[in-house]
C-alpha cells in the first residue's frame, strides 16, 4: 500500500479544510514511495475519498499519489474523474512453422531441436580418392543452402560437423593402383614391353567385361577397351616408341587392375595409403571455397579415429550385438532386429536383404567367398576388417584391421555430438545401406532407438538427364563446371529446385539461372541509379499515392509467402518464383513511373531491394558488404562504386548535354561519338550507360565480361537482322529478274520449259488455226480491221495495236466440242481440235 498504519491518518479524515489535509499529506508522502504496488489499500482509499479535488500543482508528491490512485480505480471509478480504459490484446494469427521431410518418415515433419535453439547436424562427407564432381556440388551445395537458412533465417544455432572417409576399399585399390603404374612408367618400359603386357591385361579385362551384367558399367567397360583397341593398332603392325607412351595412357586403367592383381598384396607401406587422399582432400576443400560453401565447424577424418573406433566396436560387442570371425567383427542384424526396442531398416525397409546394396556397402576388396562365408548372415555387415597383404592396418583386441565403412561415421559422430543428434545428412543413394546400417549400430551402442531425430538426404542429379557416376566415368569435375558458370549461377540453378528431388545439370537449367541472376542484377542496377538522383535528407520521404501502397501491399504479401515457402521443408523453388513476381512488379512500378517522367518512390525501392539483397545474403548467392545487389569487382566493389560514380553521373551529363545540342543542330557526326563512348568505350571499362527518351541517362557498373558479352550478342543479333534483310532483298531481285527474263520468252515456248504438265508438243499445228478470230492469248498481238475502240474512235483503224495479257484454255485440254472459257466478263469461243 501506499500509506502505512503508523502513519496517523485520522488527523487527516477530521480536517475540515483541504488545503490543510492537502500539505500533510504531501509532507508525509515526500519520503516515502507512494507508488508502489498495483492496487490501492483501506488507508489510501479513505484518505483519496477526503479529497474531493486533485492537490494543487505545488504539491507535487500529493499530485502524483492521487493521480496514480484515481488510474487504479477500475472496478469503482469515482464520478467526475477519468480512467484509462481496459486494454485487450488483439486475436493474433497462426504464422506457419518449419516442417522438414524426414526420410524416416517420408512425410514433413514439425522442426523441434531437442536442445533449444541449438541444432546439433552431422553431414556424409566426400571418399577422397578422385576429383569432386557436379554430384558432390549437389548434396554439399544443397547443404549449405539448408543451413544458411536455419542460422540466418530462422535464427537456429547449428553446430555442423562433417567427415572425410580417407579410409575405403576405392582408396586402398586407387592408392595401389597409382603407386604401382608409377614404378612401372620409371622403369621406362621398351614399346614391345608395353604392347605384351597391355595384351595381357587385356585378357582378364575383355573376362570382367563378359561377365557384367550392368548396363551402364559394361557400357563404361566398352569404351575402355575400345579407346585400348584402337591405341593397339598402330604397335602391333610396327613397334614405335611415342605409339608406345600413347597406348600406355590409353590402357592406365587395364594395367593398374593388372599389376595390382600381380603386385598388390607387396605393398604395405602405411603412408602410400594417406598421399592419395589428403592431396584430394586439398582439392575438395579448394572445389567447396570456389561453391562458396561454409566448411563444417568441425572435420572428422576417419584416419585420425581409429581408436575412438576400436572403443565403439567393443562396446557393441558388450552389448550382445557383434560377433568377431576370423579376425573381423560383424554385425549381428538379427538379433538387433529381433531386440524388443530395436528395428533394423528404418529407412529403407523395403530394400533389407538387397545382396547387391549391401555387397556394395561392404567393399570391393571385402566381397570375397571367403569373406562372405565368415558371416552368420548375408545381411550382416563389417564393423572391423582383418586387413589382407597390401592393406593398411591398425592394431586391435581381434589383431591388425581397419575400420568398415558405416562404423566410421557413428564413432565420429557419436564422439563429437553424442547419443542423438537433430539432423543427419546425406545423398539419397546412402539411405541403404550406409545409413541404416548407421542407425543399427549406432543405437546398439547407446542401447537407444533415436540416434537421428530428422534425416534429411539431397537427390540425385542427373546430366542431361543421364545418370552420373564417379565410378562408371561418367561424370563433371567441380571445375569443369566452374568453367562454364560461376558459382553464383551454379547456386542460383540449385535454388531453382527443390533440394531434395533430382536435378537435371543441362544447358538449359544453367541457362534458366543465368537469366534469372540477369533479371534480378538490372533491378538492382536500377534501383540503385534511383537512389543517386541529387535529393535532401527531407526530400527521400515522399508521399504515398495509390501505385505505391498497391506495390507495398505486395511486397508484404510476397513476405508472407516466402515465409511460408521456407517453413514448407525449406521450398526455395517457390521462394526465387515469388522474387521473381516482386521483381516484376516492382519494374511494371518503375516503368510506369518513367512512363509518366516521375521519379519512383526512393524509400520504398530501396526497402525491397535491400530486402531482395538479404535474402539472397542468406541463401549464399551474395557474399561481401553490399547493401544492395551483386558486387561488381570482388571486396572492393563498395568502394569502387561510391569513388568512381560521381565521376561517371558527370561524364554522363555532360554527353547528354552534348547530345542534346547535336540533336538541335543535326550534327550527326557527334552523336555518332556519342554513340561510340556508350557502346565501345564504356563498356572496355565495366560501365553501361541507358538513353532514355525525356529522362536522364541511366549509369550502371556491370561486370565487363558481361557488358562485352552483351555487346557481342547485339552486334551478333545485329548482323543476322542485316543478312535475313540482305537475303530477302536478294531473293526479291531474283523474282523480279525472273518475271523479266518470263516476259522476254516467245509465246510458242511460253509452255516448253513445263515438262511436268506438257509431254510433248505437235510442231505442224498452227495456233491461229486453232483459236476463234476473237480469242486472245498471253503476248502481244495486232488488233487490225475490227470494229474495237482505239482512243474514242470507234471505227476500223489498222495502225492500231494494244498489249493484252490474259490466259487461254488450249483446245487440247477443252472438255467439249466446243468450250466457252469465262475471264473477266467476258465470252471466248475455243474449236476443239478432232
């Protein structure tokens, strides 16, 4: 309460004179706090009730007490004084919530990390033993893409952590492979050498081809030896030294399986084994800084756990679901699946017992019968492998080994993110076996059945609709790709799609991007020439008409629906469409404003370019500090552009001006300069100038590769206009010619050149003979002694000649004995010839 019972208000309640009663309480409430608490109390009540006025200015303490005691009054106000009124809150909206498609569920689900805003999220990374490719810029693109959006968007704390597999049975072989055609080129074997031992690497070749049954692989196998057969003719019709060195790069693939069939099991050195893949390894690195992906927050290689690996499979041991067999340890899948809290196969139920997959899973060099015959069950699979001669190893409680391929990401990833993560991620062709046989033995080890709350995996990707392999050789490196599109382009085309369904790498996907990053960099160029038109710090602010609350309207609408879209599993398809249709809308405002020589509203084009600029910040298509658009010209973009602009609006002023009094006084040759500084000179430079009717120059600072490429295109465009014009006036020339040279022929041979309607023509007939007095034909003809006008005379005049064109039915072709043909009005008698 305000007032406290030792305080001796009856005083108060017994004087009669409120001034009085006014100052005592003022005195007694200058130290004390007389606000605190929500509601009034008996003593204030009372007290408030003996005035009947609020205390006079001077009695600052009385005055704030009472006016705070008369806001408190809710339920009984008193009469003659205000009160504020009851506030509600208003009905509010559902905004929608992220949902992402959980392949263990196949449907979207609501996002929930177990942990708070913190997303714990483990990726597949790369097996290093060859270039990356467009399949690998696939998952790991898409990735970042997703991850972005969490953290930036969505405001997620993520915590990513990805692996590099330097370990696999495709780098043991790769690594033996290099290293023994290495020793082999350094003996400098003779062409004949060559020759005999590509012939007999062909043979066990030519029988693995024989027995695959693969389409594709055996298409890939048949280009092999084919590009081998044709290196082959030239040595064996004559032994030639450089014929030599070409069939030796030509067959590398058949002698490396070759010579690692013969000399494999002899290499034994460790470090052969870690050249191949840390020097990939460098190279994917290097192919993901160029995408302009993040590296992961912390990188695991599986070289560098061995130990942390032997642990883990121990403990599945522990835990009754392993077995060890000839110095390997296998996974126990029926006893895991037969577990009461347990299932195997959660991703892909369907595909259990796939011997195929599974002997995929396991290994080139791990599929032997003897091998296979260790298992208690063809489902089971490697936790540990007992390594063979020419195997790298390390040491173990079940003697030397290395690690199977799915343990390593569950040991990793346990060790860094523990018994459950939030995301797991991966290409869809590691669903089986890999990452169910992940999840097996992963919830074996922390005897728990939700290792993965969300696992989300990339589709595929197909060139030109074609299936893409690393291992069928069928493949575009990261840098080819590179070196056709930038990595902006190439991000634009993945956004463009859907980040879990298969993409098409075609011309025309990355054609649709490039158009796409066109259509949005000249919005941003112009809204930029927008915001540089000379105006005060008042004068941004101008008023509102209806065009400009249509178009906010919009936009926020199109914000709505772009949320939407990412909370709909991240949907960034839907996203660049509905950019797309605020870019569009936004130009349709601008033109409309030119159109009317207005200036565009500055503050709300500025509002939807930067907004256009953080979205797409976010989804890693801009990088750097540009507040509005792409750069131009690497980090220092900003500062080129705000240096160099104002030099170029003066440039461009002083042409407009001189094109302007050029134009006044017909000196063409001016303006044709004026013409070469926007169109050739400029452009050298990065600049493009737009000439607009009626308003000024617009100045834009574009990539010069591009403005050059756009020249060329124009002059391209320009030049095949100018040829189908020349063509056309050509083809006109030769018609008219044509009708000349038709005119000039003797009506006799007016018809013997039409083979195809006449086949042959009677020379002893006379036409005359053939045609009524009165029948005309096509040519010119003498028109004597008959009673036809000639001028206004009616009479016969026999000087009088007139040119007459007009065709004939010939007596040949007249159905009846006598045929009267009908040509402009007028009657024609024709004999037919009996």
């Amino acid at each position: 309460s305000c007032m406290s019972s030792a305080f001796d208000y009856g005083f108060l309640l017994h004087t009669s004179e409120e001034a009085t009663a006014t100052v005592a309480l003022n005195e007694y409430l200058s130290s004390r706090s007389y606000l605190a608490g929500f509601s009034p109390s008996r003593v204030d009540q009372e007290v408030f009730e003996l005035l009947h006025r609020p205390p006079a200015p001077q009695h600052v303490h009385a005055l704030r007490w009472y006016r705070h005691i008369a806001a408190l009054q809710r339920e009984t106000p008193i009469k003659g004084k205000r009160v504020q009124h009851p506030w509600a809150a208003p009905a509010g909206s559902n905004l929608p919530k992220l949902r992402l498609y959980n392949s263990l569920t196949r449907t979207k689900e609501l996002f929930v990390p177990q942990n708070g805003n913190k997303v714990s999220w483990y990726c597949c990374g790369p097996t290093v033993y060859d270039a990356s490719h467009m399949g690998h810029a696939r998952s790991y693109i898409s990735f970042d893409i997703l991850r972005r959006i969490l953290m930036n968007y969505f405001q997620y704390d993520v915590f990513y952590c990805m692996n590099i597999t330097d370990i696999d049975d495709k780098i043991i072989r790769r690594a033996r492979q290099n290293y023994l055609l290495e020793q082999y080129r350094e003996k400098k074997p003779a062409a004949a050498q060559v020759l005999q031992d590509v012939l007999s690497a062909r043979g066990p070749f030519q029988a693995k081809l024989a027995e695959t049954t693969d389409p594709d692989k055996k298409q890939m196998l048949e280009r092999l030896d084919s590009a081998v057969a044709a290196a082959l003719g030239p040595l064996q019709g004559a032994v030639e030294s450089k014929a030599g060195e070409v069939l030796l790069e030509k067959a590398k693939d058949l002698l490396s399986d070759w010579l690692d069939a013969q000399f494999g099991s002899q290499v034994t050195e460790n470090s052969i084994f870690s050249l191949l893949p840390k020097f990939w390894e460098g190279e994917y690195h290097n192919d993901m800084d160029a995408l302009n992906v993040l590296p992961p927050d912390i990188l695991t290689r599986v070289s560098e756990y061995c130990p942390e690996i032997v642990d883990f499979v121990k403990k599945i041991l522990d835990n009754g679901f392993g077995y060890e067999s000839n110095g390997s340890v296998y996974f126990d899948t029926a006893k895991f699946a037969t577990s009461q809290k347990h299932a195997y196969g959660k991703l892909v139920p369907e595909a259990v017992g796939d011997m195929k997959a599974l002997q995929e899973g396991e290994g080139d060099l791990s599929v032997s019968a003897d091998q296979l015959s260790e298992k208690r069950s063809q489902n089971d699979f490697a936790l540990w492998k007992a390594s063979k001669p020419g195997e790298p190893s390390w040491d173990s409680p079940w003697g030397k080994g290395r690690p199977g391929w799915h343990i390593e990401c569950s040991a990793m990833a346990g060790s860094i993110l523990g018994e459950s993560m939030d995301i797991h991620g991966g290409g869809f062709d590691l669903r089986f076996p890999h990452h169910d046989n992940e999840l097996a033995q992963s919830e074996a080890y922390f005897e728990n059945d939700h290792w993965v709350r969300y696992f989300l995996h990339t589709g595929h990707l197909t060139i030109a609709g074609c299936k893409m392999s690393k291992s069928l050789k069928n493949f575009i490196t990261i840098k080819d790709a590179l070196a056709k599109n930038t990595a902006r382009q190439l991000r634009l085309a993945f956004l463009m799609h859907s980040w879990k369904d298969t993409l098409d790498y075609s011309s025309n996907t990355m054609e649709s991007a490039v158009h796409y990053e066109k259509f949005l960099n000249e919005f941003f160029l112009n809204v930029k020439d927008i915001l540089r038109a000379p105006c005060d710090i008042t004068g941004q602010f101008e008023k509102w008409e209806a065009a400009e609350m249509e178009l906010n309207e919009s936009f926020y609408e199109r914000k709505a629906a772009i949320h939407a879209a990412l909370c709909d599993n991240v949907d960034t398809r839907s996203t660049m469409e509905e950019m797309r249709v605020l870019v569009t809308q936004s130009n349709t405002y601008i033109a409309s404003r030119k159109s009317s020589k207005l200036q565009p509203n500055r503050m709300l084009m500025k509002s939807i370019a930067l907004y256009l600029t953080d979205m797409l910040k976010t989804f890693g298509a801009i990088e750097g500090s540009e507040p509005i658009g792409f750069p131009v010209g690497g980090d220092g973009c900003l500062q080129m552009e705000t240096t160099v602009m104002p030099y170029l609006k003066v440039l461009s002023d002083f042409r407009e001006s001189v094109r302007k009094i050029a134009r006044e006084q017909n000196v063409t040759e001016v303006l044709q300069l004026c013409d070469v500084v926007r169109n050739d000179t400029l452009p050298e430079l990065g600049v493009r100038l737009e000439d607009h009717e009626g308003l000024p120059t617009v100045v834009k600072l574009v990539d010069k590769e591009t403005l050059l490429r756009e020249r060329n295109e124009k002059k391209k465009m320009e030049d095949e206009k100018k040829n189908k014009k020349e063509e056309a006036a050509k083809k006109k020339q030769e018609q008219e010619l044509a009708k000349l040279a038709k005119m000039k022929i003797s009506p006799c041979d007016m018809f013997r050149s039409e083979t195809d309607k006449y086949s042959s023509f009677d020379e002893t007939v006379n036409i005359q003979q053939l045609v009524s007095p009165r029948m005309t034909w096509r040519g010119r003809i003498s028109v004597k002694d008959r009673p036809r006008s000639c001028g206004n005379s009616t009479r016969p005049r026999r000087n009088c000649t007139k040119s007459i064109s007009r065709p004939i039915k010939m007596a040949a072709e007249s159905p009846g004995p006598r045929s009267v043909v009908k040509r402009s009005g007028m009657s024609q008698m024709v004999t037919p010839l009996l």
